[in-house]
C-alpha cells in the first residue's frame, strides 16, 4: 500500500538528518506504529506520507515515497485526499467549518461528490464514530475526545486507504483515549485500512500495532515486529520494563500475555510495606470552593487539603473542573463562595513578585510564558527578576537536560527542552507552592522520568507541595503520593495514590494490571517488594 | 430542529424591510420592527455560534442611538421651539458660518437627533438578526462559485479572530501568574503571533490534504432548496416594503 524507497530527508538550515535510506513497505490493512524521541522526526516521517513533507513544509527528500502506486512527489497532497486521511495532533486547529456535519462534509464537497453519496457517507460514518447524537453541535463546544473522534470521521468519510494519525490520544483522558484506540483497530480489522499512528504512551497502543518503525534520532530507522524492537529500544512501556527487571525469557505486549508469564511471582510474595505520611502542616487550603461559568457548575463545594511536601495528582475526564480547580487555587479566577488560602493567604489577592514567590505555575502551554529570543535571555531575565546570581537559572536547567545550546531561540526546542526551560524559570523565583497543568503531553519516556526526578526533588528539598493536573496514569503512579479524583465539579476519591489508582480498572497503571490483587503500582514497587522477600 | 429556511431569505427580509423603514422614517415603526427582529432571534436561535453576534449588534445599535443623540445636542442648526436647557455657546469663527456647538437645546432638536439615530439602528438590528440567524458558510454556499471561493477564505480569517482572544486571555494568565504584571507588546505579541502562525499553517495543511482547491467545481452537501415558506417570507416582505415606501 505504502512503500519508501530509499528515502532521505533533511531540512535546509539543520544539520540534522531526519531520515536516511529508509526502505519499506506497508501492506493494507497493517497498523503501523512510529515512535522515537519527541523532536525526532515522527511527524516528518507521518507527513512524507502524503506530501506535506515537503510540499508544505520545504525540506530536501531523496527516494521515492508511492501510495497505492501514486508517487507523492509527482502529486500535491490535495490529489492524495480520496486515498489517504490525514489527522493532525492537534485536531481542532485544522477544522475548517463549525458544525459536525459540515466540517465532515467539506472534503467530499471539494472533491465535488455528488449529493446523494455525501449523504449516505456521513451517516454511514456518523453510525461508525458513534456522532450521530451530536451531528448538529457546534465543534467548539465538543469534548476534547468527541473532537479527536469528528477529526477521524472526517478523514474517513473519504474512505481513504490509508489513515495517518499523529498522537490521536496525547490530550485524552484514559477512558476517551481508549475508545479512539478500540474505533482505530475496528477499522483495520473490518475495513483493512492501513493506519500509521505515532504516540508517546506506547502504553495505550502497543498491543494493538503490528510492526513499528522506530526513528532513532540520527537518521537511522529500524522497522520490525513490536517484539522486536521492544526488546532493545530504549523508550519502552511501564510492562516491558517489568519484563526486563524481572528477566523474563520473552516479553509481552498486553497485560494478559504478561500476567501469564508471572503467575507464580504474584503467588510468592509479602504484601507492600505501608508508607505511613507523617502528618504535616496545611499548605493549601481548599474551604467549600464553587465555581460557576455561564450558569454552568464548574466546581460544587470542593474541600481539600494539600500538605507540605506531598506530591498531589489531580485527575479526572475532560471538562470535570481540574483546570477551574487549579486556576483558583493559583488566584486568577475567583471563586463564587467557598475560600482558597495558600500559606494563610488569598492567592487572588497576590500581584506581581509577591504571587511569583508564593505559587510557582507551569500552563498547559508552557510556552505562553516565553517571549524572548534565546534561551540564554530567558534565563537571565529570570535571573533578574527574582534577584539571584546571574547564570543561576541557565544552571539549574542545565542540570535538568544537559546540552542546550544557550543561543537557541526557545521555539526550536523540543517540547521536553521547552518545559524544562519553563521550569527552571518558574522555580527560579523559589516558590513555596508548584502547581502543573498537565506537563507531560508530548514527552517521551526519558523526558517524563527526569521531570518527575526534578518534581520530587524540589518537593523534597524544599518541603513544598506540588499539585499537578494529569490524564497520565503512569505518571501519576511513579510521582504522585496521593490523588485527587474529580468528576462533574465534584471530589469524587481523594487518597493515596495506590488506593485511588487501584480502585478503578481503567485509571490502573499497567503494572497493578498485571500484578493485580498485589498493591503494586510501578516497576520499582514490584524490584523493591521482591527484594525485601 | 427548527425547520431551516433558505439561506437568502432572512437577508432579503432584511433588505426589504429596512428600504421600507428608511422610506417611511417613522420613530415608531422603525422600534416595532426592530422588536421584531429581537423576538425573531429569540423564536428561530438555534444555538450556533454565529447567534452571539446578535447581542453585538444591540450593543452597536444602542451606541449609535446615544452618540447621535449626543451630537445632535451639541453641534447643529438649531430648531426653534420649546427649550428645554441651555448650554454656553463656543464661539467660532466667522468662516464656519451655519454651523453651532452648544446653545438652546429644544424638545424638538432633540428628538430629531434621536429620530435619526434610531432609523440607523434600526438597519444594524435588522442585519445583525438576519446575519445571526444564518450561518456565513451556509450563506456562502448558495453564492456563485467565484464569491464562494473568496468567501471561505474570510469566513475562515473571521473564525480565527475569536480563538485569537482565547490565546490572548491565556497567555495574559499565565504571564500574571509568572508575576508579569504589565502588559508589554513584546511580551503579548510574541507568543501570540507565534500560535496564530502556527494555527493558520495548520489550518492550510489541513485543508490542503483533505482536497481542498483540488476539482474545479465543487459540490454541495445538502443544498438549500427554495420551499414554500421561503416565498411567503419574501411575498410578505415585498408587500409591506411596498406599502411602505408607498406611504
């Protein structure tokens, strides 16, 4: 279906090779997975697909590169429509229309189908995606899965032969993210489309692809069976670091094939030694909080305490009040009536250096905080700012991921740079309370491993809370030490991290999955139990 | 669902019934129509978001009505009859012969002024409710091919302008948050241009793969038929215009 012939790729004013001498090919009905570091080359290598790269984006390509035996060079990208559906990562940026139907109808109209086969083609995919009780929505005023699920159906309403996604599941919730995951597979295995999919948590995909082409970073690319290049890769999913710290003779995709090589170790072993918390004193208090916009109830009295030192998850589905929760605990939205005290102060009525030095705030958009040309800039206005010795900053990140080039303007770092850039400069002003607004989209394994090393470490250090809002349950088992559930403006469990976790299937990290009725989160807990046995 | 009417006929409604209003220049009939319009929005919104800029348009209108007034009292010919008060008079010089700023306000002065301003508020309300009821895409889509073209294109540069507020107010959040407290053009416009770029690149990327430009003619999904209900909408407006304008 697919097939690259020797295909090397570089873009003019880099000196990196993205790819060279790639050769394969991509049979119908396969489902392909790309993965590798974040700035490594995966959406490039998505996009080569059907021609924006380098159609659109400029960049210099050797080999060939046919789809269904049309050449992607002889073509622009609109001449591949009908035959490969393309979904970005951030799928509402590339809505055209603003009502459901329409924007599922546009593709068809520009390639002038005739009205009665766009008819029957939007309900046909309408039935597939399960829209059809949101046909006529505006897309704006969709949920974050409902709009990723419209992005698909849109692609597929062409009946494309080959659908490419990149990262359809980065901004999900769990629970969202695997019905796109479970419509995806129906689609390959009712409808042999060949889909190609990148994403960072190999976790929620793994099982399902076939092969995987894993982009090493210097040009190099390695294609073969998930088994195969899981066994030496080194960004792998929490289950076959399991298998690789336990030494087991194979590895297992899926959490069934993993239980089933480690029945007796979860027969053998004393339970989990309790964690007892010392109790400590009341950093952020959280007083009856409601929150309400356009009549609608974000927040009903919320209560909450969050201690010094502890490490806080707040998880939940999209749209169930982490983000109003957050910003009122940080003191840019005000609450209808309840009361937020960090430290005995109201946060709202902070300005300036005093807010810097009282709450410390990562956005969802890290780089909403980033305004100037270099990195060596941004560092040193931090520095200036918060009064401390110039050069301080740009050490502390440089400690956080060594090697940044400090003339680098902060755009062109890749999304694990640019957080840990933002986060050198936030801690910079030595804030008693750090608060994150879902850090982790778009981080590879080793990126997210160090962030939560610095998080612990500033929790540590300082004894100073840190309240994260996250959809990533990987995350939160490895970092968290307790987690705040919330659902419909509502505290819905509050506790530690391995009772919440376990006490819900489809938020349990994949290890607990596989060492369940054992009170086992992450691979540590697993290597550290075993250990005291 | 309400049952939708043509995309054209609340614009010509519009059309016709503000020609009407304007050739009649009556205060009374001018406001009946303009609750007209107010209940019409409120009877036919379907919940798009196109029906916000209705309450635009009232808010244009009331200012129009208000700066007209203002301004009639202050500058102008004067008009005999009963005062009401008296304002100083600025002296100007002779070569502005006509002209006045300040003086005798009368009754009549006054509701002159707000006579006036309440015809063009008039038309912005009729507009606004016709503009609020259909959907610029729909609107597009009975429109010949070359308008359409064009068309989509402002459409699209019009739908960017509210998400560029949401950036706006989110960047403006998180850099108050960093303790940035002045708003600096360098410190908004960077990151701002920065997504609005990217966002428009990606936009064009999408349109581009899904085909867009691709066929020289270009189909409709579910076209708008002219029904029944369309011409009596019509009939009914030409028929009042006309008596109208007759008056």
């Amino acid at each position: 279906m697919i097939k690259f012939s020797n295909v090397s790729l570089i873009y003019p004013q880099s000196t990196k090779t993205i790819l060279e001498d790639l050769s394969c090919e991509i049979e119908e009905g396969e489902m392909v997975l790309v993965m590798g570091h974040t700035g490594s080359g995966k959406s490039s290598l998505l996009r080569l697909i059907n021609g924006l790269v380098p159609h659109h984006t400029g960049g210099i390509l050797a080999g060939d590169i046919t789809v269904d035996g049309i050449s992607t060079r002889a073509v622009k990208p609109g001449a591949l429509a009908h035959l490969v559906g393309i979904v970005g990562q951030n799928p509402v940026n590339g809505f055209v229309t603003d009502i459901v139907e329409e924007e599922l109808a546009f593709g068809m109209e520009a390639l002038n189908f005739p009205a009665d086969v766009m008819r029957k083609r939007v309900e046909e995919v309408l039935d597939l995606l399960s829209l059809n009780a949101i046909r006529d929505r505006s897309i704006s005023t969709l949920s974050g899965g409902e709009q990723q699920r419209v992005a698909i159906a849109a692609a597929l309403v062409m009946h494309p032969k080959v659908l490419v996604l990149d990262e359809p599941t980065s901004a999900l919730d769990p629970i969202a993210a695997e019905e796109v995951l479970s419509v995806l597979h129906r689609l390959v295995h009712d409808l042999s489309v060949t889909v190609i999919i990148a994403e960072h948590r190999l976790e929620r995909v793994i099982q399902f692809v076939d092969r995987i082409i894993l982009i090493e970073g210097d040009g190099e690319t390695s294609i073969g069976s998930a088994d195969e290049i899981l066994q030496r890769a080194d960004l792998v999913p929490p289950i076959i670091r399991l298998a690789r710290a336990l030494n087991l003779s194979e590895i297992g995709l899926s959490v069934r094939e993993v239980r089933r090589l480690t029945t007796d170790l979860r027969e053998n072993v004393v339970a989990h030694p309790e964690q007892h918390n010392s109790l400590n004193k009341n950093v952020i208090e959280v007083d009856s909080l409601a929150l309400a916009y356009n009549k609608k109830e974000a927040l009903k009295k919320v209560s909450t305490q969050v201690q010094a030192g502890e490490i806080v998850a707040l998880m939940g589905r999209n749209g169930a009040g982490k983000s109003s929760l957050l910003e009122t605990i940080v003191g840019v939205s005000g609450p209808d009536s309840g009361s937020v005290l960090v430290n005995g102060v109201d946060p709202a009525t902070l300005r300036g250096r005093d807010r810097r030095t009282a709450i410390g705030y990562v956005p969802q958009e890290p780089s909403d905080l980033l305004y100037l040309q270099s990195v060596k800039q941004e560092c040193e206005s931090a520095d200036k700012e918060n009064e401390i010795a110039l050069g301080a900053t740009f050490e502390f990140l440089n400690r956080l991921v060594p090697n940044i080039s400090e003339n680098t303007h902060p755009h062109d770092l890749s999304e694990g740079q640019r957080l840990a850039l933002v986060l050198s400069i936030v801690l910079s002003s030595n804030p008693k309370v750090l608060v994150l607004d879902e850090p982790t989209r778009g981080l590879d394994y080793q990126a997210k491993a160090l962030f939560s090393l610095a998080l612990k470490e500033f929790a540590q250090k300082f004894n100073s809370p840190v309240l994260l809002a996250t959809h990533d349950v990987e995350l939160v088992a490895e970092l968290a030490d307790r987690v705040i559930f919330l659902a419909e403006g509502e505290i819905v469990a509050d506790g530690r991290t391995l009772e919440v976790l376990l006490s819900s299937p489809a938020f349990a990290p994949q290890v607990a999955k596989v060492m369940s009725p054992q009170p086992w989160l992450t691979v540590d807990d697993v290597i550290s139990a075993l250990d005291v046995k | 669902m309400k049952r939708p009417l043509h995309p054209l006929t609340l614009w010509i409604w519009a059309l016709l019934t503000a020609i009407g209003v304007v050739s009649l220049d009556s205060t009374r009939v001018a406001l009946i129509f303009m609750g007209v319009a107010v209940l019409l929005v409120k009877v036919r919104a379907d919940g798009s978001p196109w029906n916000a800029t209705f309450s635009w348009s009232l808010r244009i209108a009331i200012f129009i009505i208000t700066i007209r007034a203002i301004v009639g009292v202050l500058i102008g010919v004067p008009i005999p009859g009963t005062e009401l008060f008296r304002i100083p008079i600025l002296e100007l010089p002779s070569w502005m012969p006509g002209i006045r700023i300040g003086g005798a306000v009368t009754a009549e002065r006054l509701s002159s002024s707000l006579h006036e301003g309440i015809i063009i508020a008039a038309m912005i309300v009729l507009f606004g409710a016709a503009s609020a009821l259909t959907s610029p895409h729909k609107l597009l889509r009975v429109l010949p091919f070359f308008i359409y073209e064009v068309g989509i294109t402002l459409v699209i540069a019009a739908s960017v302008f509210p998400q560029l507020v949401q950036s706006l107010k989110r960047i403006r959040k998180a850099q108050r948050l960093r303790g940035i407290e002045k708003i600096g053009l360098r410190t908004l416009a960077l990151p701002l241009l920065e997504e609005a770029l990217s966002r428009s690149l990606q936009l064009a990327e999408s349109m581009d793969s899904r085909g867009y430009g691709v066929s020289r003619k270009r189909s409709r999904y579910r076209p708008s038929p002219w029904s029944k209900r369309d011409s009596v909408v019509a009939i009914i407006s030409i028929v009042a215009s006309g008596f109208m304008v007759a008056q």
